[in-house]
C-alpha cells in the first residue's frame, strides 16, 4: 500500500511538471535595440509630401525630388522619405464635368499621379478646395450652372457657392460619394482632409449666404464625410476662427470654435494645423488645444511660413528666423511640432523641400527617429518545447520611442493593430498566428513600456518544427503585418514578421 501511495504521488507529480506551461520548464528570451534610422512607412506616421493639381509625369526629374541634394552631401529621393503624398486639389480638377470621374480616367492627369504613388509605395492623402477666391475655378462650373448661388473673386472670373446653398450641397455630396466609393480604402488613402470650405480649403474666411447658418454647414459637411469615408482617418484645421466670416482669417478665438471642434471629433475627426512655425498664428489657444488632446488624437503638422515667396518670415515674433536662411524656420516648426507631439511634418513645396534636405537634413532625420510612433519590442520570451493541443504562455515587453503615439483608437481603426505571434514554416511564413486582442497600441507612449503576458491555444497545430516570430498585425486582413516595426530589417521575414527562436511542437 505505501509503495503503490508513493507511486501514486510520483504519477502526479510527473502530471504537474508535465501540463504546467512549457515555457516554465524551457524558454529563451530575445532582446532587440530599437532601430532609429530606417524609414516606417506606417499610416498617419512620418513625413507628408505635397503635390499639386498640376504635377506631370516628368514631375520627380524637373522638380529635383529625384536628386535632392543633403546638407551632408548625399543624394537623396525626396519620397523614400515620405510615407505619404499629400494632394490638395480642387473639386473641379477631380470632376471636371457632372458625372466625370477623373480619378477613373487613364488618360487624365490625377489617374497618372495616382499610379506613379502607387509605383513608389506611397498612400495619398486629400483635400478638396471648393473656395476659387484667390486660386481659381476650384467649383464645377456644372454646379453653377444648375442653379446654385455664388460668390465671386474680387475680378469677378472666379465663382464659388455658397456653402449653405442646397444644390451645392446635392452635388458635393453626390461627387464626395463616387469618391469614397473608390478612395475609402486605407491601403491606398492615408487621411482626408474633410472639410475643403474657406479661403485656401483651411476652414476660415467663410462666405455664407446667411452667416446663422454656419453651425449647420458645419454639421453637414462633417457628417458627409463622416458617413462616406468610414475606413479612412479625417481630419479637422483646428483654427481659432473655424467656419467663420470673419474676413481677416484671424483674431479672438471664436465662441463657436471648440463646440465645432468637438462636434467633429465626435463624428471620429482628428487634427491637423496649417500654421506651425508662425509664431503669432499658432499661440497659446493652438497649443492648449493640442495640448488638451494630446495622445488620445494624432495631430498632423503643416509648416505656415513660405519661405521662399512672399512671405516674409523674419518679422515672426520670436526673433528666431534670419532673412535668407530658411533653416531657421525650418529648426522653428521641428521645434513646435516636437511640443505638439505631432505623427506627422510636411515637405510641401519648393523651397520649404529643397530647404528640409539641403540645409536642415539632420532634422529630417531626427523626425524620423525621434517623432510620430515609433514601436518595437525590446524583449520577447518563448518557448523552445510546446505540446500540440495544449496551451503555453508568452511574454513580450513593447516600446514607443517616437514623441506621438499609435492612434488605434480612432473608430476608422477600431483597434485593427494588434501583437500576434505566429509559427513559421521552413520556408518562413507563418503557418499559424496568434493574436492578443487584449493588447492596445494607443497607450504606448515614449517611456512607458507595455508589457504583455499572452496565452496561446495550440489547439489543432501540426506536430514538427517551426520558427516563432512575432509582430503587429491588421486584423483587417486575416492576421497579415499591418505596422512596421522599429527593429533591424535584417531580423525581418519578407512579410516583415520578426523571427525569434526555434520550436518544437511535440
């Protein structure tokens, strides 16, 4: 009796050891250093491009973008270091006639540009301009033609509706919806910038035919974008003056603003300002603002001063910009968008690119390194010997070294990025995947890591051996990587899973 007692307790013993999670018997734990110099070509992260409406194909040689020289000597393409082009265009340039698509059309221009971004891995970002003041014939003239009321230049060529005018209102809103039907697509579309109305498309300087209704075209036209590009982050100026007539396109913040703001980012908008680096227009309502919304919205950069036109950027306020050295605005707009903790900084035009590279390249490359998000693992433990159909536990400690942060809250994303381990075959590809939904990149800031202890179902893998790897998948699209990491390429799978260690699944 006592012997078969203690063969008993032997038995169980053996059964404990057996079915506790593998990785407390074997495990091995991996270490990474963050990579700060590659460019992650992620959404709403990096650097922006601008394009224009009248971009050609000859467009990367006869612009220099090709060949940019570096103030350290190197040469450079301009769009290996953006992620994203930025097109701000007019409705008319998009539907020239009712029911003309030309985005649909290979012969037109905006088709060519299209697929040239496309050849280069570059999403697209939008903004429509309606407003032709001091641009153009911005507006269809279709639109005008069928009754809706308008406005005029101040030499009378131009004419833009009235925003609160109903047949302007049905046409926008039929053309916005043939777009989306082709442009709500985050694998092709960065951003929107929904709202196009106002001087320039920035939302101010508004001209409506009665000024009481501004509430409500505000309302309008954000619930149109809204509804229409649901897949797709948009984004609202947040400008003291939103929506307003007031024709100066500055001074006190209006009462209105932040109610309008609010209703936006209710609707799913984040921000964006055009007016970094312009010391008297981005004051302490615009940094308070940002501030208040800091890491729960991205924020998107636009640089305010042309430097290189008719701006004149050394009578700024603080004292910092030298007349002839555009590096000093540009050091002024790194520093203020370093405050804001913006995802994203322009490259816009000509002297405001060529000055980026050619005199302030360290900061491009700091902005690489240092802003948006930026996320890695700095260590990974798993296990070396796992048992099919059984369960194992793996650990993982996560790091954000960019100043911003990964917006997977936004309700376009609705948390589509999550970590996931997988097991890969011999020929590196990953034979299985397992996702922690429980994990949220949002809260991964500069500083704090995140760690994460991540229970795995083996239930139904194959016996044999495999190469555990792990990454931060789109579960979008059936578990395939969906954000780059910050790690060394060369540790990378060509679908861009980082591999850790061998594994035994007995």
């Amino acid at each position: 009796m006592k012997n078969s007692r203690g063969l008993i307790a032997l038995l169980v013993f053996a059964f404990a050891v057996w079915s506790q999670p593998l990785q407390a018997k074997q495990a091995r734990v991996f270490r990474f250093e963050a990579d700060t110099v590659r460019v992650l070509r992620n959404p709403l992260n990096g650097w922006v491009m601008y394009l224009n409406r009248n971009w050609d194909s000859d467009f990367w040689e006869k612009s220099g973008y090709d060949a940019m020289k570096t103030s350290e000597g190197t040469t450079v393409r301009v769009s290996d270091y953006a992620s994203t082009a930025y097109l701000r265009t007019s409705w008319a340039s998009l539907e020239p006639e009712e029911g003309h698509y030309a985005w649909r059309d290979p012969q037109s221009r905006i088709w060519r540009l299209f697929r040239s971004l496309r050849e280069r891995n570059m999403r697209i970002a939008l903004r429509i301009v309606v407003d032709g003041r001091d641009q153009g014939q911005n507006t269809p003239i279709y639109v005008i033609d069928a009754g809706a009321e308008y406005y005029t230049s101040e030499n009378g060529r131009h004419k833009s509706p009235y925003p609160d005018d109903p047949v302007f209102q049905q046409k926008y809103a039929k053309f916005l919806r043939a777009l989306a039907e082709d442009f709500n697509d985050p694998d092709k579309v960065d951003f929107i910038d929904a709202f196009g109305l106002g001087k320039w498309g920035e939302s101010h300087a508004m001209i409506y035919k009665d000024p009481a209704n501004k509430v409500a075209v505000f309302d309008w036209i954000t619930s149109l974008y809204s509804e229409t590009f649901t897949r797709v982050p948009l984004v609202i100026h947040y400008h003291r003056v939103l929506a307003d007539s007031n024709r100066d396109s500055w001074g006190e913040v209006s009462p209105d603003t932040e109610r309008l703001l609010d209703m936006a980012i209710g609707k799913g908008y984040c921000l964006r300002h055009d007016a970094f680096g312009m010391t008297d227009y981005y004051q302490t309502w615009e940094k308070e603002f940002a501030r208040k919304w800091n890491f729960r919205l991205p924020i998107l950069m636009e640089g305010g001063w042309i430097t290189a036109a008719h701006h004149r950027y050394w009578i700024d306020s603080s004292g910092n910009y030298r007349q002839g050295h555009s590096e000093d605005v540009r050091r002024g707009e790194f520093e203020a968008s370093r405050e804001a903790h913006v995802n994203t900084m322009d490259f816009r035009i000509n002297d405001e690119v060529t000055s980026w590279f050619s005199q302030a390249f360290d900061l491009v490359k700091r902005f690489v390194a240092e802003g948006g998000y930026r996320l890695y693992p700095s260590e990974v433990r798993v296990p070396e010997r796992v048992r099919s159909n059984g369960r194992t536990r793996v650990r993982s400690c996560w790091n954000n070294i960019g100043w911003g942060y990964c917006p997977t809250n936004l309700p376009q994303w609705n948390q589509c990025y999550k970590v996931a381990f997988a097991l890969l075959d011999k020929d590196l590809k990953p034979a299985y995947v397992f996702t922690d939904y429980d994990t949220d990149l949002s809260t991964w800031l500069k500083g704090r890591p995140a760690v994460y202890e991540t229970s795995i179902d083996l239930d139904g893998v194959v016996r044999g051996s495999y190469t555990w790897a792990v990454g931060l998948v789109d579960t979008r699209k059936e578990k395939t990587i969906g954000l780059d990491m910050a790690v060394d390429d060369s540790l990378l799978t060509a679908d861009k899973w980082l591999r850790l260690g061998r594994v035994e699944v007995e």
